[in-house]
C-alpha cells in the first residue's frame, strides 16, 4: 500500500509538474511573438526553476536580473521573494496576469524612478564611500600634481566663488589652480581673485594686460602650470568633490595613461543638478560628429605645451580644437573614460549649457578644426554643420583611389515573401544613386507560384542575380554561400523586407566601409510607423544584445543628438550591413553552426571588432525595415530550443551578461533600449 501510495503521488507530482511546464511554455509562446529579446529572459529563467536546474537558474539569473529582480511585486523579502511571488502567481492564476505584470513592468519603473535628483540620493552616498577608499589606498603616495587651467573674464561672483570653492573642496590635495583673467572691466573680479590668491598658495592668477578671448587667455593660464597633468575648468563651473580623487585613481589604473574624461551633467542657478550625459568610452567617429568627450578633459601637460596649447581663431570650440590635435600625439589605448559625473556645466544666459545655439559661432569653429585635423592626416574629407549646431559631419569620398566606384554585391535571402521582396528590390532600383553594385537575390527553398515567377523574371535584370539555396533555412549559412559567388569588394547583407528612403543611403554607407579602419557599417532603419526600429546595436541590453533607440520617433534627436551624429558600435544589425569582402573572409564570415538564425550579426561584428576594426552607424543611410515579416516568429517549441540556445552561444563566447559595451555606459539600463537611468548602476572598474 505504501508504494502505491508513493507511485499515486509520483503520478500527482509529475501531472502537477507536467502542468506547470504548460503555463511556462504557454507564457513562452506567447512572449516569443513580441519583438522585445528582454522578455525572455525572467521566462527562461522560470522554465529552468520549473525543472530544477539549479546551476542554468543561477546563471539565468545573473545575466538577467536587472529585469526579474523588479518581477511583479513590491519590495520585500529581496530577490528570491519575488521570484518565489513571481512563480505563485503563475501556478495560482496562471500566465495572463505575469505577462501583463512583465509587459508594464519597466515603463512602470521608468516613471517612477526617472528623477535625476531621485538617483542622485540613491547613488552619490556609494561614490562617496568609493572615494573615501581611494583617498585611503592613496594615502601613502605622494600623488601627481593636477594643475587646473581656468580663464576669467567678468565672472558673476556668485558662480565665481563656486567654482573656486568646488576647487578647494577637492578631497585630492595635490593640484593647483592656474587661473588668467583677461582683462575684466568688472573690478570684482581682481579683488575676488586677489582674495582666493592670499588664502590658498596653491592659487596662482595671471592677470592680463589687453582682453585677448579665450584661447589667448587660457594659454596665459598654460603659463603658471607646473603640474604633470592639466585640467580644464570654465569659470562658472564647478567640480564634484572627489573629481580629482578619481582621475588620478585613473592615471594610476595602469601604464601609459595620457588622456582622461568623465561624465558631466548641468547645474542651474540654483544649484540643482539635472541632464547628465553619460558617455561612451572612446568613440572616434562620435568625436568627428560631435564633442562628446567635452568636460572633464585631463591632458597630459608636457604633450598640450608641445602642440602650442589653444589656438587663436577657434574660440567657441577651442577645446574641441585642441582635443583634436592632441589626439594625433597620443595612442588611443591610453584613453580613459571614467563614467562618472566630475564636472557641473553651469546653465546661464548665453551658456551653451543652456542651449546650443547660444553661441553660434561654435559651429562653425568646429568645422574648421576638424577640416585642419583632417588636413593633417592627408585624409580627402569634407566637413559641414550636420543636422544640429555642434553636430558635424564628415564626408568621406565614396570612390576608390583611382577614382572609380567599387562593386557593391547586395545579398538578399528570401523565402517566398514576393510582395515584401519585390517591393525591396524595387525600391534599390529605382532610388539609389550609386551606380556600381549588383543584387544577389537567395531563394530558399520558395514554393509560391507567384514568387517564383518574379525571381525569374528579376533574373533578367542585369543587375540582379537570383541564386537557388536548397537547404534548410540557415541565415548564416546562406550569406556565407552567397559572399563565394559575390563580385564585389563590398558586400550588403541586407533582408528582403527594407525599402529604401533617400536616395544616396549606399553611397554614404560604402564610403565609410571602404575606409581602412572600419569594419561594419550599419544604417538608420524605420518601423513602417516611423520609429526607430534600428540605430545601432548594445551589447549587454536584455542579457545579449538590444537596439539603441528602439521605438523613438523618427525625428527625435536621440541621447545627446546620438541619432543625428555617425559613431561607432560594438555591432550593428545585419538587415541592412556592409563590409568590405575581405574583411568577411578574414573572419571567416558568419557563424552557421552556433548562430543559425538569431545574434549572427552580432557575433560577426564583435569578430571583426576582435580583428582591430571600428564597426561604425551612420543616421544618413535610412531604410524602412518591415521586421522579418517573411520568417516569422519564434513561435513553436523546437524555435524556442534554438533560440536560447544561441542566446547561450552569446553569453558563453562573449560573456554578453558581463560585458560593459564601450558605446554605453554603466549608468544607464540594460533594461530598455531608452538610455535611461540604471536603478542601480553598474557600477565598472576601469583597472
């Protein structure tokens, strides 16, 4: 009797369980159908606690906490509660009520926690912890001396006295303030100046005899600095009390450092602190499309005195100017970005904290101190204002040395899909400037009658091929099969389901992946509602990889004018990519074993990225991009295996749940593709 007992509850347990796993594969399914990869995440999770795999939860878990650990439920009883109230609420009520839970979830976070002052209070007692350690590790070095450069000219005392005391509030010790005034006619000033000068010896002040702007009064302040590294401050600005502290625990963080920025936000007259940027590391194409890099910028002062300081004739961005220049003179390895807010822009009439077109005449000294760089470099570039005062762009020429187009092979995969594909082709045909390309269209295994009599009439084109793929749908494999049959030095990876909108969107994309340097080039792509469906791809967003800027209006200007400036990603979506063919070759092109449908355009642009090359986006190429309307959705079991296991393929090659992407930044969510505010950060270790 006691085994049968035993066995009828075996049965009971097993029906209970067998139950169980339907609610999590209808929650599956039903998830699947979205667009969004983050929502499979705390699913996957739940399937692995269902069949107790406690070692896959665990790792589930890690990589997609940011999202589960919010799950459903009011704060309490920390994570493992609210994923045990996650899990009751689905066996009690079933999946319905979780999804709609999940689906509200972030924006709901979002709305709450957006304030910038909210966050401020929840994270600036732990960047003060972080700097009372620093300062203790220190403590026994004599560290190098910070010699911060600051120009005057008829400051308003209030913000004058600000920023000198935000100086002397420094909890590094070792820095002095080289402060030129030129020539004020507010006699406030001097007595100002002459007041901080007596109460502090490491205050040191030039007086100027004829107002010269402020190029010629920040090399005068050059003049009075002795120190190993130089710092640039603007009169009514302040600094965050450990921002020395910081850069120099950078400058020890390893060898050969030679330049350091941080973050910035701005602060009214007030006081109150509000629109920080949180910015990408070292982003090239960025810093030729706009000054992100901006404030706080440390140089090394011996390599700033040896390229002549500022330069009269660029006031306006003569810190843009000179940031170009010095960064000829340096190895971009020994950058460093610190992602943390050092510097407050002060917000005033005529600031271009305030607004950008405060002062006008920036932009136009910017296009000339990048058309000078360029000069140097022996580049054939133009340079004009681009779709914002302070925003540039840059021109690359689109013909090869000898001054003929390159062939551009356009590979097209298709399975049936005649309207979409039709309407694709016909939109290359008919609008793209660019002469020199030839389309490859992939028929896998078509079987609409009306398909097939347009793939062999577009056959007839001379410039489309049609190429017949008679194995299973491989997405890899069939752009792998078709690179051998391309002619071009430039292949297009590009769906059957874009349509192009302007015109020259090949030819600004072939000429920025003809460049030496780059490697995949990525296009603007619009959802049919004018959206952003694609601007760039971060790694690290719901666990393996997101879209930048997903959903926001087609006009919207983007983080910090990221929409409207060219710059470089760790990767960019294969809808619509070009690379040169050698390069995919090189890398031996996509990934048909492990990556069969989803994440292979990421893994190839992180190996050519591994292979010394800048993947690059660019906001001039716009596409509309009809999301995979022909493949479908992930929508059956044997999908659902396949896609995670690729989204394991991710996670274990590139350790995506780890990884800090250079295009982001740790204060920012990996929950939304909105560049929102992180709740809490993550926070990274430049060491």
């Amino acid at each position: 009797e006691q085994a049968e007992a035993k066995a009828e509850q075996a049965q009971q347990n097993e029906a209970h369980l067998s139950a169980n796993n339907a609610h999590l594969n209808e929650v599956i399914l039903t998830l699947r159908t979205s667009t969004s990869w983050r929502l499979t995440a705390p699913l996957r999770a739940m399937s692995y606690l269902a069949r107790g795999d406690r070692q896959a939860l665990k790792k589930a878990l890690f990589y997609r906490m940011p999202l589960i650990e919010r799950l459903c439920l009011p704060d309490g009883g920390g994570f493992k509660g609210r994923l045990k109230r996650a899990s009751l609420l689905l066996m009690k009520e079933g999946p319905k009520p979780l999804i709609k839970k999940v689906a509200s979830l972030n924006q709901a976070t979002i709305n709450s926690q957006s304030s910038y002052t909210q966050w401020l209070s929840h994270h600036e007692e732990k960047e003060h912890q972080d700097a009372l350690l620093v300062s203790q590790s220190m403590s026994s070095i004599v560290g190098p001396l910070i010699s911060i450069v600051m120009p005057t000219y008829n400051t308003d005392e209030k913000y004058l006295r600000l920023c000198i005391d935000s100086v002397l509030r420094q909890s590094y010790l070792n820095w002095e303030l080289c402060i030129a005034d030129d020539a004020s006619t507010n006699g406030r000033v001097k007595e100002i100046l002459d007041e901080y000068k007596n109460k502090d010896p490491r205050i040191k002040v030039n007086y100027r005899k004829e107002n010269g702007h402020i190029s010629a009064a920040s090399n005068s302040a050059l003049e009075l600095v002795s120190g190993d590294w130089v710092a640039l401050l603007d009169h009514d600005d302040e600094l965050h009390q450990h921002a020395l502290i910081h850069v120099v625990d950078a400058i020890n963080s390893k060898e050969n450092i030679q330049f350091i920025y941080s973050d910035e936000d701005k602060i009214d007259e007030q006081g109150h602190r509000e629109d920080p940027h949180f910015k990408s590391d070292w982003n090239l194409d960025l810093l030729y499309s706009q000054n992100y890099v901006s404030h706080l910028g440390v140089y090394k002062a011996d390599i700033v005195k040896r390229i002549g300081g500022f330069r009269i004739g660029y006031e306006g961005s003569q810190d843009f100017d000179l940031l170009l220049r010095y960064s000829r003179e340096i190895d971009q390895k020994n950058i460093v970005h610190i992602p943390k807010v050092l510097y407050h822009w002060r917000m005033v009439e005529g600031s271009t904290a305030l607004a950008s077109g405060e002062k006008s005449y920036t932009t136009e000294a910017g296009v000339k101190a990048l058309e000078d760089h360029f000069k140097v470099l022996n580049v054939d570039v133009t340079v004009e204002r681009g779709m914002a005062d302070n925003i540039y762009k840059v021109n690359w020429p689109s013909l090869k040395v000898d001054g003929t187009e390159p062939l551009i092979s356009l590979i097209i995969p298709t399975y049936n899909g005649y309207q979409i594909t039709k309407q694709a082709i016909d939109s290359i045909l008919e609008k793209t400037t660019y002469l020199n390309y030839e389309i490859l269209l992939i028929d896998n295994n078509s079987d609409d009658p009306t398909a097939l009599k347009y793939f062999e009439e577009i056959d007839k084109n001379e410039k489309v091929s049609v190429l017949r793929y008679p194995f299973p749908f491989n997405y890899s494999a069939i752009n792998n099969f078709a690179a051998k049959h391309a002619k071009g030095e430039v292949l297009g990876l590009i769906n059957n389901d874009i349509e192009v909108i302007n015109s020259d969107w090949l030819t600004e994309m072939v000429s920025h992946a003809i460049r030496d340097d780059v490697g995949c080039v990525g296009a603007k792509l619009y959802y049919p509602n004018n959206t952003i469906q694609h601007a760039g791809v971060i790694l690290g967003l719901g666990g393996v990889a997101c879209h930048s800027h997903k959903d926001f209006p087609r006009d919207h200007p983007g983080y910090f004018r990221r929409l409207q400036s060219v710059q470089n990603y760790s990767a960019v979506t294969a809808a619509c990519l070009l690379v040169k063919k050698s390069i995919f070759n090189q890398v031996d092109g996509l990934n048909e074993l492990d990556l069969t449908v989803a994440f292979n355009d990421v893994d190839f642009c992180l190996k050519v990225k591994s292979a010394g090359y800048r993947n690059l986006w660019t906001p001039y190429a716009e596409l509309y991009h009809h999301e995979s309307i022909s493949r479908g959705a992930e929508d059956n079991p044997e999908k659902i295996t396949r896609f995670n296991k690729e989204i394991d393929y991710m996670v274990t090659h590139w350790k995506t749940d780890e990884i800090f992407d250079f295009a982001y930044n740790s204060n920012l969510t990996i929950s939304k593709e909105d560049f929102s505010l992180a709740w809490p950060a993550r926070f990274k270790n430049n060491k």
